[in-house]
C-alpha cells in the first residue's frame, strides 16, 4: 500500500480527498478465482445470435436479409433514433436468418436477432480511423453511435448521449468508473491491468467532448494491482489524471455512489449528472470507445467474467452473440451447477436459457450450486426494524415503501421516492425477514409506469374523441352555410325574374349590367373564397345576377365567416397531419413483416372473392337458362363467410 | 400475494427474525439472573407459565389464521413478549393472572392486529396496562423485603397453594415512596425516606436497582451488537432524568433523585426493551429519539402524578398511537435532495 502511496504522490502532486455514502454493505467479494489467468480469446462459435436490441433506447432496424455475407463489424442494424445504438456482425460469414431468439433477459422473451454462420475468415469489414480532435463534436457522438459504443458496466446507456455538457453548467469532473464493487466479477479488473493504456488514450474522447476540467478515475482499493496498471499508464502516457483507490464497499462502483466518493456531490434521480457538473464512464467503455474512433472497431466483443462453480474461472474476450451454452463450456460448470447467472450476484438474475447470447451488457457470468447459493429461507413478515434504511445507499427508507408497494399504494410509494432506488440489493441483503425487497420495488415502478402509459392513451383518445366532435361541428356548419347560400341564391334567382317580368323594356341593357358587375364582385370575392369552399362540397350554385338584395348579405355574410373559420380549422390539420409522421411511417421491422403478412391475406382474399364472385356471375347466368340451379348456388354462399375468416 | 419467478436475491446475510429474537432474549439474562439472585427463584416459575401459554396462544391463532406453525412458532417473538411480560408483573402473582396477560397479549394486542409485524400497541405492554386497571390489588402486591421464601413456598403461591395475605404486605420501591409522602401530608423529606426505610438501597429499590443494572448492561449489549440503535433508549432515558433532575432541582424534599427514578420501576426494562421494540415504535432515526424522549417524560409524569405505581406502560401505549405521525414528519432527507425544501 505504501508503494501505491507514493504512485499516487507521484502522478498527482496532492492527495485526492475522499467522501463517503452512507450505506453500503460488505459482502464476501469472490473475485480471486477468475483473475488467476489474463484475458483468454473466446474461440469463435459455430453460429452467432446477434440481438439488434442491446442498448437502452430504440431497438436498431435489420440491415441485412437472410443469405447476405456480412463481413466482421459490418453494421447489421442501424440506428433508428438518437437514443439508440447500432448493431454489428462480430465476425463475417452468412446471415443464416432474421429471427426471434431467446434474449439473455430474466423474461426470456425473445428478441428480434441476426444469425450469423461464420465463414472462420473472421474478415473485417473496411476501417475508418477517426481522430476525434478533428472532428466537429457532433460528428463524433454519431460515430460512436454508429460504433454501437454503450455502457458496458451493465446499464447499457447509450454512451453519445451522455456526452453533451448540461447548458450552462460546466463539466468540473470526469469520472472514469473502474471500482467494480460486485462480488465475483472482475472483467474490468483484468481489463485496466492488462490494458491500461488503451484506456488512458480513450478517457481523452470523452474529457474532449465534455471539455472536462479533471479527471478522476475510481478503483476499489481491493485491486491495487489494477490501481498500479493505471497510475503506470497515466504516467507514461503523460496525462494529469487522477488514479484513486476508493474503499471497497458495495456499491461503490454504482455511478452516483462513486461520483460522491470522488467529488461529494450527490445526484438525485431527479437531476442528470451532467447537471451538476459531473459525468461518469466505465472503464470498458472507454476502452470500447477508444477501439471504435483510433482503430474502426465497432463495439463486437467485450470481457465476461466466468467464474463461479466451475473448474476454470477466467476472464474472456467474447464476440457479441455467441451463446452462452458455448461460452461456459470453456469454463468446465462442475457437476452440480444448477443455474447461471448474468451480472453479480447483488444485482444480476438467473439466466432462463443457455441459449440466449452474450450482449453488451454480459458482464459477468456465474455458475451456481446450491452450495454457493442456498435457497432463500421462507419470506417472514416486516418487523420495521430498519436493517433495510441503515444500508440503503441512496438513504431511503425501504420498508415503508414495501409496506406502499404491497398496499399497491402508488402515490405513496413515489412520496417516498421510489424512482430514486437504484435497485442495488442492500436492503435485501440485509432482511431479517427475507423479504426481496428489491422485487417490490421493480414491481411498483413497473405498475407506476404501465398506470403512466395507460394515462397517457386515455389522454390521447381523449384528443381523438374532441376531434371527432370538432369535425362533426364543422360538417354541419360547411351544411348550413351551403344551404344559406343555395336558399340565398334562389332568392336572388327569383327577384331577378320578377325585376325582369317587371321592366321587359329596360331589360337587355340593364341584366348586361348587373350581370358584368356581378363578374366583378365575383372576381373581387373569388380570391378569398376559394378556401370558403371545402374541396369535397359540391360547388354552391352561384346566382347569375346576385348583388344588390336587401335582407340576403347579412345571412351570406354569417354563412361566409363561419366556413371560413372551419376551412381555416381544416387547414391546420392537414399542416399539422403533414408536419407529423403518420404512425405507418417508422415501422420497426416486426410490424412491417406483421403489415405484409397482412396484405398479402388480403390480397389473396380479394382474388379469391373477385373469383368466386365472377363463378356466382357464371352461375346465376347459368340460373337464368336453367331454373333449378337456385338450390345448388345456396351451399357456396353459406361456405364463403368461413373461408374469409380462415 | 406477489410471486417472483426468479430468486430475488442471490447473497444473504447470516440474519434473520429468530436471531434478532433469540440477541433479545439473551440480553435479558443479566436482568433475570440478578432477579432470581435477589429477589427470589419465583419468576422462573413465571417466565416458563409466560413463555407456554404465549406459545399455546401463538400456536392456536396461527392455526386459525391459516399460517405456517413451525415458521411461525420458532421465531422467537413471542417468547420475547412472554418474558417481558414475567418481569414486569409482580413475581408472585398467581398463575392465572399471568396467562390472562399473555394471551391479551399474544391473541388480542398481537394476532387481531395481524400478527408478526402488524400490531400497533406493545403486546407486552398492552397486558400490563389491561392487568392492572383490571386486578389493580393483585398487580401491585409485591413480596415484602426481608420475606425469604424457598423456591417451593414461593411455587405454592403462584400456583395459589398457599395464602397470600399475610406475605404479600410490600409495595415497589415507587410505590412505597408515592404512599409514605401522601401519607406524610409534607411531615417528612424524600432524602430521610431514601435513608431510613428498609425497602430502599444503595440509588434505588433494595434489589430491585440490581435487576435494573442487569438490564441495562444487557440492553448496552444490544446496542454493541447494533440490534437496536442509540435513539429511543437514550431519548426515554433523557426524557424521565430531564423531568426528574428539573423537579429534583427545585424541591429535593418532594421529588426523588432522577438516579432513583431511573433504576426504578421499569424504567430502564422500557429503555432498552420495550420502546426499542421496532414493530410498534418509530422507525426513523429522529423519529425513534421523540418517540423515547416523550416515553420518558410521560412515564414520569404518570408515575410521579398519576394514579399508577409505574407509568412506563401507558406512557409507551399512549406514545405507540403517535409513531405514524412522528414517522410521517420525520422521514430523513434522502441521497441527492438534502438541500432541496
């Protein structure tokens, strides 16, 4: 400790002054097992299963169909929005499908993958280097989107968004998170011993981009060999980072918890980080956005840990997409591994399938036995003695929101901010009651966000329903204003025949007259009444000699103005229907595959109807000649309902 | 009522509710052993009549209630509420009085109120409260001092073998002190009572001061172990010394030392016991500090005041019907809004 005392002297010039959060526990940390050996090359698969889905935010769209070659780190899924990140072949072969497949998510529903045969060439796709000093800022965000760059501590946030600075709030820290504070794991362990400099260079991007003013880079103070690795690199690569060794306790390696350790702020729920001047970054990502700007690389492999009950513990450098039945074969499970987990043991859930593939978000896998983790002891009654509020890093108070989240008190639950539980697994750890918390925490805010959704649909509906009211007003104006004009003009019709019948004598010149002023008031009118008049509405009958009728103008005027006011209304909407993307417009790829499914029934039943009705058409001509054919056309009448419903 | 498919949690912690109830139980030792030691053999008798009938009564109302017996049973918190209950009835009450108290306490203060974890009101409390307001005489009988009794006559009178009359003369040391200055109508001084009569010792009831220290190392045990936090022990302490140092202060002829008050009664039984109970308390950490600080005073002001010998009961019971409010106003600012309004 005393050597890395004298690192941190060295590098730093001032000793880093620690914080502390309140809560955390102590659990066993399990981590020497799999840092025995250096990071191993996971061997490639015999098929790849690459989810498009694995970041937070919108699901990438398939770029490649069955039968393509892709070739290594070829974009397979783009994209579709800002919060979003792409998807990459992580070696290059043939597309074998674009299909549901098992997701390595405590559901186990599937997910929309690309499957990949390799063709063992393992070819790259070409590369662009990118030096990230001479691109404008916002081309560099796009790129490390396009790189598929994400959290790869396990949160999967897309790491381009979190790269602008809060406006008006300068970036004061930079926080390099390497404290990995979950038991067992240790990929970013291994990762800042054996690649430390690649780290360093890549924490660069990210202080550029931010325009940070310090960097501090958090390790717990259980890997001081780590500590070392990146004090060694910092100083050779000649950089004014700050290498801290923070003290282990979980969860120190959650982002907010060790911005506090680091710098004493504290970010609520509420807040983003950024808006309080800090952000933070995991080592693999940073790494990972290193590789994908200096070399081209997408993001198509990441450390897993696998440890755990097996005869090989170590840390490998795996392609996105292998399955996981392959990849823990390399670790030899002993015979009484009953079940696998994804992530640590505080934070992470039991796999559902072996078949799910390693994603970004595939940290750590760990063999169990019920000797490692024996069954939970039956849940007992809440006893509020608190053990739960002691532990809680965020310093709630759990068991009142078990007691709201039971009682499905919602509003209760978010007085006392449930949406700032980060579902770390202290308090659960802790129950003397063996309550999963944790569980019921998840369950609240699912059931507050479904109530937000349903909320949100009913407001909508709401909107569509005063449409449809607003819509019906109008139509019954646009009918009255066409009936005051028609009624309007056969008043008109009938006092010029009568003025006609009156003076025969006067009659040519005087109608030539009034009939050429009345093109002239029509002239004068017509510019603004075209939109007066919707497109659908039959054209009013406009009177040949109009003008100078006493009780008419009031009534024509009032008629006017109203159409006007609602061909003004329809005007909007159909700016606003065309500012708008209709929601047939961006369609993921499963509602489009739903959509032509569902035209090509159609279709296939238009055909079928135009066939049977020319048959019906054949036949009742046939009825025609022959009269006793009535009885034989009723049977195929009664058949048709049934084939459409097939 | 909700099931999860997947294990909740992977690592535990070594704890669980039969621990924290057997930690309680033997932080009680030091007080029993000082109780039997110098004031008789007879609430063993008591503790086992306590610990069996809370265990009948558990053990009948989980099974109407439908519940998982041995679970249930082997928790260990209704023998935690059966031994409270034995030391703070008189120890020579009869048997029966004790098994009144602990089924009102397990069948109506516990289970009618849902059982583990539910009820609002101390059970152990409740049944003192409910005992003496219904049998005040036999409640407040407590064996002369100087009354040596073997472990079998003292058997003979619980089991109610043996007359009571003629042994049961004595009074708590509190009771004694209340009934001499009433009696003396201002004629005699708390000091020269402290000094003269036989009942009193060394700070507080001959005896009696003992059994309170044992308490109060055992309840300083918990509190080593972190199985009860400093708050509510140190605010009721706080709050009956407060009052009686204030009293003591100004009229030392009328009011008895706070040391006195504080080795009295049950005084430091309901410090580090029964507010700390963590079911009907408070549960913050503020909360938990105006819960005992209030205890305190009201125990003093209804033992001093009141027409009871102790007050601790009804100050507790009286303080249980505050905890959701103090709780509500006391929720401690949370990680990131501590300087939010």
């Amino acid at each position: 400790m005393s050597r890395l005392g004298d690192f941190h002297s060295k590098t730093t010039g001032m000793l880093q002054r620690l914080f502390s959060f309140k809560g955390g526990v102590k659990p066993q940390t399990h981590k020497a097992p799999s840092v025995q050996d250096p990071i191993a090359q996971a061997p490639l698969p015999s098929r790849l299963y690459v989810p498009l889905h694995q970041s937070i935010g919108g699901e990438s769209n398939p770029l490649v169909e069955v039968g393509d070659r892709v070739r290594k780190g070829q974009v397979i899924g783009g994209a579709d929005a800002w919060l979003s990140a792409a998807a990459h072949a992580s070696t290059s072969g043939t597309v074998l499908a674009v299909e549901e497949h098992v997701a390595a998510h405590p559901s186990g529903l599937p997910t929309l993958s690309v499957v990949i045969e390799p063709d063992g060439r393992d070819e790259w796709v070409e590369r662009t280097p990118l030096d990230h000093r001479s691109l404008p800022p916002e081309q560099v965000r796009e790129a490390l989107r396009d790189a598929g760059v994400v959290g790869l501590g396990g949160a999967v946030f897309p790491s381009h968004a979190k790269l602008t600075a809060a406006a008006g709030v300068a970036v004061e820290e930079l926080v390099i998170n390497g404290a990995e504070c979950e038991p067992y794991m240790s990929c970013d362990d291994v990762l800042m011993r054996e690649r430390a400099e690649e780290i360093v260079c890549g924490i660069a991007i990210f202080r550029d981009l931010l325009a940070a003013r310090r960097v501090l880079i958090g390790i717990e103070d259980n890997k001081p060999e780590a500590v070392a690795a990146m004090q060694q690199a910092v100083q050779n690569l000649d950089e004014d980072y700050q290498v801290v060794a923070v003290p282990t306790r979980y969860p120190a390696g959650g982002a907010k918890q060790l911005i506090r350790v680091l710098t004493g702020k504290e970010v609520p729920a509420s807040k983003r980080s950024t808006e309080l001047g800090v952000q933070c970054f995991n080592v693999g990502t940073v790494y990972s956005a290193y590789r994908a700007l200096a070399f081209g690389e997408p993001v198509i492999s990441r450390i897993v840990t696998l440890t755990g009950n097996l005869e090989r513990p170590r840390n490998w450098e795996v392609r996105l997409g292998t399955p996981l039945r392959e990849l823990v074969a390399l670790g030899r499970p002993k015979a009484d591994t009953d079940r696998y987990l994804m992530g640590g043991p505080m934070m992470g859930f039991a796999l559902p399938s072996l078949e799910a593939p390693v994603v970004k978000a595939s940290n750590c896998i760990i063999a169990a036995s019920p000797t490692m983790f024996p069954p939970s002891p039956p849940e007992m009654p809440c006893i509020r003695c608190g053990a739960c509020a002691e532990v809680c890093p965020h310093e709630l108070q759990p068991f009142e929101l078990y007691w709201f989240s039971r009682a499905r008190n919602f509003g209760k639950t978010q007085e006392y901010h449930i949406f700032d539980c980060i579902e770390c697994g202290c308090c659960s750890y802790v129950c003397p009651s063996h309550i999963p918390l944790v569980q019921y925490f998840r369950f609240a805010k699912s059931e507050i966000w479904s109530r937000e959704r349903e909320k949100k649909g009913a407001d909508a509906a709401k909107a569509r329903f005063e449409l449809r009211n607003a819509r019906e007003e109008r139509e019954q104006a646009e009918k009255a204003a066409r009936l005051a004009k028609g009624a309007a003009a056969r008043a008109a019709e009938k006092q010029a025949r009568a003025a006609a019948a009156a003076e025969p004598a006067a009659g040519e010149a005087a109608s030539s007259a009034t009939a050429s002023s009345a093109a002239a008031t029509d002239a004068a009118v017509s510019p603004a009444s075209p939109p007066t008049k919707p497109a659908d509405a039959p054209a009013p009958v406009v009177a040949p000699a109009a003008p100078a009728i006493s009780e008419v103008p009031a009534l024509d005027a009032e008629a006017i103005k109203k159409a006007t006011i609602v061909a003004a209304m329809e005007r909007a909407r159909a700016q606003r229907a065309a500012a708008q993307p209709r929601n047939t417009d961006q369609l993921t790829f499963e509602q489009k595959r739903q959509l032509a499914a569902v035209d090509a029934r159609r279709a296939a039943l238009q055909a079928e109807e135009k066939a049977e009705a020319a048959e019906a058409a054949e036949a009742a001509e046939a009825a025609e000649t022959v009269a006793a054919s009535a009885p034989v056309d009723t049977p195929r009448r009664v058949e048709q309902p049934g084939r459409r419903s097939e | 009522m909700m099931v999860f498919s997947t294990p909740p949690y992977l690592l535990q912690e070594r704890s669980s509710v039969r621990r924290v109830m057997l930690q309680v139980l033997l932080a009680l030792l030091p007080g029993i052993a000082a109780y039997v030691w110098l004031i008789g053999p007879g609430i063993v008798v008591q503790l086992v009549i306590a610990t069996l009938t809370a265990l009948a009564g558990e053990a009948f109302m989980l099974a109407l209630r439908r519940k998982r017996l041995a679970l249930f049973l082997s928790d260990g918190s209704a023998i935690v509420t059966a031994w409270l209950i034995a030391l703070s009835f008189p120890p020579l009450a009869p048997w029966w009085l004790i098994v009144v108290g602990t089924l009102l306490a397990i069948v109506v203060a516990k289970h009618l109120y849902g059982g583990l974890g539910q009820n609002p009101f101390n059970p152990a409390m409740v049944a003192f409260a409910a005992c003496i307001v219904s049998f005040p005489a036999l409640m407040s009988q407590w064996p002369a001092l100087g009354l040596k009794l073997d472990f079998l006559e003292q058997l003979q009178i619980i089991a109610g073998l043996a007359p009571r009359i003629d042994v049961m003369s004595g009074a708590t040391p509190l009771d004694a002190l209340k009934t001499a200055l009433k009696l003396s109508d201002g004629s005699i001084d708390v000091p020269t009572l402290l000094a003269t009569q036989e009942v009193f010792g060394n700070f507080a009831g001959r005896g009696w001061e003992w059994v309170a220290s044992g308490y109060l190392l055992g309840g300083l045990w918990l509190w080593q172990r972190k199985l009860i936090s400093w708050h509510a022990p140190f605010g009721f302490i706080l709050g009956l010394s407060l009052l009686a140092a204030a009293l003591w202060a100004w009229n030392p002829q009328q009011f008895a030392n706070p040391v006195f008050h504080l080795f009295s009664g049950g005084a430091l039984l309901g410090a580090f016991f029964i507010v700390t109970d963590p079911v009907s308390g408070c549960t913050t950490p503020r909360g938990k500090l105006i819960f005992g600080l209030l205890a305190g005073l009201l125990a003093y002001i209804i033992r001093v005041f009141g027409g009871f010998p102790d007050g601790v009961a009804f100050a507790v019971l009286l303080m249980n019907l505050c905890v959701p409010l103090i709780d509500m106003y006391s929720q401690p600012p949370i990680f990131g809004l501590k300087n939010e309004p």
